[in-house]
C-alpha cells in the first residue's frame, strides 16, 4: 500500500471524474517543509506561527519572523503557503506574556482577540509577513474569527502596515489572498456575509466541532460528543462551502476531519475546494480521491445531511460506498 501510495508523490490531486481538488499539508515550523514535500503536498494550508512565539524565550522580532516565513515560502517554491496569524491562548501558553487565568480558557482571550488587543504585537507579525511575501504566494489568514467586524480591523491593521512598508519602498506582493478561519459557529452561520468580505475560508473543526457540540476537545469524558460526521457538523460545512462558491471564493479545511479517511468521501461531496491534513495523510488521501466521483459524492453528501440521524448511520453510509471502490 504505501508503495502504492507513494507512485502518487507528483501526481495531481483529480477526482476519479476529473475534478481537480488542492491537497496541502499543516505545519508548525520551516523544518516541516521536508515531510511536505517528501508527501508531495500541493500546497501548505496552515502554518501555524503560534510555535514560533512558543519555541523563544520573548517576543519574536519582525526579522526573525521574517526569516521564518521567507523559508516556507522559497521553500514551496511559488506553490500556495496560508500562514495563519498566531493563535495563542486556549491550550497555549506562552512564558512571557501574561495571560490572565480564566474559567474557560477555550472561550476566553485568545488568537485574533489577543491580536486585536495587542496592536503592536500584530502588526509586527503583519509586517513580516508582508515583507515575506514577495518570496511566494503567500495567503494570511485570521484565526478564530466571531464577527466581521474583528475581521475588518485586523484586515484594516494589515492595510495600514501594507501602505507603510510600501511608502517606505519596501516590496510587497500584490496578490495576496487574505481570509480566515471557519471554527466559530457564529462566523459558519453567517458565512455568506463573510464570503462577501474575505478572500477565502478555511474550516477548522478541531474548534468548530467543540464549540458548535459545546465538548471540550481535551476532555476525555465528553469525547463521545467530538462528531466530525454528525450531519449539524456537516450542515453548517456545506453551507460554508455553498456561501463561499456563491460569492466566487473558495474554501479549505485545515482541521483533523481533512485527513479523516470516513469524512474525505463526504468533504468531496460538499465541494470542498482544499484540504490541509498533516502531511503524513496525504498521499492516501490522494489515492482515495482518485477513486472517488465526485457527482456520486454529492449524492452521498446530501444523503448524509439529509437522511441520516446520528454518527452511526453516517459511517455506515460512507463505508458501503467504500466497500464498492
Ligand atoms: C482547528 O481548530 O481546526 C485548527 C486547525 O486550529 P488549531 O487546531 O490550531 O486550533
Ligand atoms: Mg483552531
């Protein structure tokens, strides 16, 4: 199998009808960048920065920030790099930033709210990265988004840090793609209003599931209730998906569900654009999309959301379909 697999390594991602689908993998550091490209990844579509704050002792500066971005993209080699602004807070930490102790740390100041609060610290980021971005392509993306109007200022902040650089003639790309993370029901309910706004989504379910189950995804007592494939999770995914293909934008999943052997068939189905997964998942995801239609997936989509009760009847579904590959 995994010699299998691996004859797929420079294979484009195409549906076995012809549909071609991103395949990206997630990091965490430049050093990642071996694993996707030895999985042959198409893409990087999260690459989580919060380990850059969290591997150092203070504050990055905005050059080593730099030098860490200008590594992943030289290192992609003009292929597409989302970098997600730093998402610390819930279940990270970071030494030297005093966070205040919370009841609820998953519902609490974190990610883009920190950024928000934060100016300086963000736009230090921003203006590494836009720095960075003449070495790639490069997509920025804001992590647990609730309103639009947070949207706007952190887009509005990356504008003004855009225009600086540039009337202090320092190169910036000009067609960077700017968009956010779906893992918020509040964002996911309101998608087509969002869809107007940014560039792109990309749906992360490790946070969408727990907050939309209220099940904390650390607790071992209520896993039960952590349901990829219950059809609320894939109800709120299709109309996402459906709010960003009606604006002409396109949508990605960067949370475990993308790499889920079960969820892929159904994800092909909604017409998920991009899937990011670690990069270890990707060549037989490659190889199962190969076989998939994604006419027959749609069908399959709709029977899951539409039909069935419970995450057993889901499962059952999608493993008869496999059963006939
Ligand atoms: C997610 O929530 O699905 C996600 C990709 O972000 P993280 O796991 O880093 O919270
Ligand atoms: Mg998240």
């Amino acid at each position: 199998m995994q010699a299998e697999w691996h004859k797929l390594k420079n294979a484009d991602t195409v549906t076995a009808d012809g549909k071609h689908i991103e395949l990206a993998a997630n990091i965490g550091t430049p050093k990642d960048l071996e694993g996707v490209i030895a999985n042959g990844a198409e893409a990087v579509g999260l690459y989580r920065t919060e380990f850059l704050y969290m591997d150092s002792s203070d504050f990055p500066t905005e050059d080593e920030q730099f030098d860490a971005y200008k590594a992943v993209l030289e290192g992609m080699e003009g292929k597409p790099v989302v970098v997600r602004t730093m998402d610390i807070g819930g279940d990270k930490e970071l030494p030297y930033l005093e966070l205040p102790k919370e009841m609820n740390p998953f519902l609490g100041y974190r990610a883009i709210r920190i950024c928000l609060a934060e100016p300086e610290m963000f736009r230090t980021q921003l203006r590494a990265l836009l720095r960075a971005s003449v070495y790639g392509k490069l997509r920025i993306m804001f992590p647990m988004i609730s309103t639009l109007n947070e949207f706007r200022a952190a887009k509005a902040m990356l504008d003004e840090e855009k225009a600086n650089l540039l009337a202090d003639g320092v190169e910036v790309a000009d067609d960077i793609q700017v968009g956010i993370m779906i893992e918020i029901p509040a964002a996911a309910v309101l998608a087509h209003q969002f869809a107007k706004e940014v560039d792109f989504f990309s749906i992360g379910t490790n946070d969408l599931i727990q907050y939309t189950m209220a099940a904390d995804r650390m607790n071992q007592q209520v896993s039960y209730l952590y349901q990829p494939y219950n059809p609320a999770i894939l109800t709120l995914i299709k109309h996402v998906i459906d709010a960003s293909h009606a604006e002409g934008k396109w949508t990605g999943m960067c949370g475990e569900m993308a790499g889920d052997q079960t969820a892929v068939p159904l994800l092909v189905g909604l017409g998920l654009d991009e899937f990011s997964m670690s990069a270890s998942s990707v060549l037989k995801t490659r190889s199962l999309m190969k076989r998939l239609d994604s006419k027959e997936m749609e069908k399959l989509a709709d029977k899951a959301i539409n039909e069935c009760t419970t995450v057993e009847e889901v499962i059952a579904l999608v493993e008869e379909m496999k059963a006939k590959l």
